[in-house]
C-alpha cells in the first residue's frame, strides 16, 4: 500500500508541491487558497517558538475512511494500493462525508447546479502507472516522500531516532483512527499544524458502523431519500453562508 510521508522539519513552504497538484489535476494555482474544491493541498505558515514552520495538509487517505462508510451509494472508496477516491458520477451530494471527516478535508461545490466534493486523488492514476504522486515528484527537499507505507514507517523511524532531539517521538497517522496513507512527523506539536490529537485509534467506521447496523433496510433507503430531502432544504441555507463567506473574505 503506498503512502505519503510529510517531514515538517524539511518543508521550506516553496509550493512546488500545491503547483504540481494543480497542474496534475488540471486545477488553477491561487495564491494564498486555503482547501477547497479545486485546491486539493495547501502550504501552510505558522508561527512557533522555534521560528516560523512551514506545513502542508490534504486528504489522509485513512486506511478505513469514515467518509467512505457513510456514503450511501459508495461514491467514495478506499483502494487496496492507498487512494480513497471519488466517484463524482454518482454522487448525490449529500455531504454525510463531509460531516464524517475527522480532519475536515472534503470541500463542497456551492456555486454550482450539480454540487461535488474536491479532494485529493492521491494521484491514484499516476500510482497505477507505477509514477510517484505529482507533489512528491516536485518536492526539492524530501519534505514529501512518496512510497510503500511499512518503507516510509521505516523511514520516519529512523529520522527520528537519528535526531531524537529535533524530532517528538511520534509519527502521526501510523495509528490514528487506525492508521492513515499519509503519515507526518515534526518539530512542533502536531496540533499546531492543525492536525487533530487525541483521535481514536479504533478506526471510525467501528462506530458508524454499529450504529447503522442497527437500522433495519428499510430505514436504510428512507436515509436516502432523507438525504435527498435535507440536500434540498439544506441547499438555500449553504449558498447563503458561501455567500457570507465569500463576503467576508472566506473560502470553506
Ligand atoms: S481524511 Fe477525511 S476525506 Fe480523507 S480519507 Fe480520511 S475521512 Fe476520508
Ligand atoms: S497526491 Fe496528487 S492529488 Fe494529492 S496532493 Fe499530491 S499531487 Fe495533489
Ligand atoms: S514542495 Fe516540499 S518543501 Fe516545498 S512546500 Fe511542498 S512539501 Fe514543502
């Protein structure tokens, strides 16, 4: 299974990774645009008390995604090789992923007739030509390195221990609701990167899952249904909040 390894501690924030997504994605590249959309990662800045930290955020690909277990019609699914991709064909635009995420990824259309979500593919069709993400590819530093999980498991161990005082002893999302295709390590405390702590480590559709089990079928195609029905009355209060957003200067 592939994955990705983000090493804060390299990150020089140059954005060539968020250019060679956009340009991977046939996206546009704008300056200072927070996840969305038609932005799949971003580079951060934050200031700490070791200086100013550069870092980037996209979709986790979580081993066993919560957003895949509550979408009702499978529009999202977890490949074997890492990718949790999406089926933007048969998405009803529910957003029961987007509630779903522990870390806030998926972004959803507003100005559109036909909603979707944009999220990173984990260059999932590069990946089958045997080719590396496009933003590992573009990184001059190391800071994103893409390859086989337990390979860069190994690899952020032995950063670590090589550095025992640069680096926290953790790499974040090798357990973290059950463990995540994208795995950090860092300097500074992951929560200020903005990375949730104290996650489970049980995989989230451990809960879901027992409470939809409870739902008889029926119930469960009413749920659609259902779903199709808030979508609509839910649409208004949406384009009225972006709206607001958009206003005030803000992108989610
Ligand atoms: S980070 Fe969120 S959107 Fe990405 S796979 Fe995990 S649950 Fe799904
Ligand atoms: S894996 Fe591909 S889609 Fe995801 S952030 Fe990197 S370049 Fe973009
Ligand atoms: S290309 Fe590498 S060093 Fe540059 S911003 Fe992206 S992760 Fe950081």
């Amino acid at each position: 299974m592939f994955a990705l390894l983000i090493d804060v501690t390299r990150c020089v924030g140059c954005g060539a990774c968020v250019a060679a997504c956009c340009e991977a994605n046939g996206l546009p590249l704008e300056e200072g645009a927070d996840l969305g959309p038609y932005h799949y990662t971003v580079v951060r800045k934050v200031r700490t008390r070791r200086g100013e930290v550069y870092y980037r955020l996209l979709c986790m690909h979580c081993l066993d995604p919560a957003c895949a277990s509550v979408c009702p019609i499978g529009a999202l699914k977890k490949r074997p090789d890492g990718p949790v991709t999406y089926n933007a064909s048969i998405c009803m635009g529910c957003r029961y992923c987007v509630q779903a995420c522990p870390f806030e990824v998926p972004r959803y259309e507003w100005n559109s007739r036909a909603p979707k979500l944009g999220k990173c593919s984990f260059c999932a069709e590069r990946l089958q030509h045997g080719q590396v993400t496009a933003c590992a590819e573009a990184c001059p530093t190391g800071a994103t390195l893409c390859g086989e999980r337990n390979e860069l498991l190994k690899v952020a161990r032995e950063r670590i221990a090589a550095e025992p005082g640069k680096y926290l002893p953790k790499i974040y999302g090798e357990r973290e609701v059950g463990g995540t295709s994208v795995l950090y390590i860092s300097h500074v405390p992951f929560r200020t990167l903005g990375l949730p702590e104290h996650l489970p480590l049980e995989p989230l559709p451990g809960y879901t899952g027992r409470a939809l089990s409870q739902i008889p079928p029926l119930v469960g195609s009413a749920g659609i249904v259902l779903a199709g029905l808030w979508w609509l009355t839910d649409r208004k209060a949406e384009v009225a909040r972006a709206e607001r957003e958009t206003r005030s200067g803000g992108r989610r």
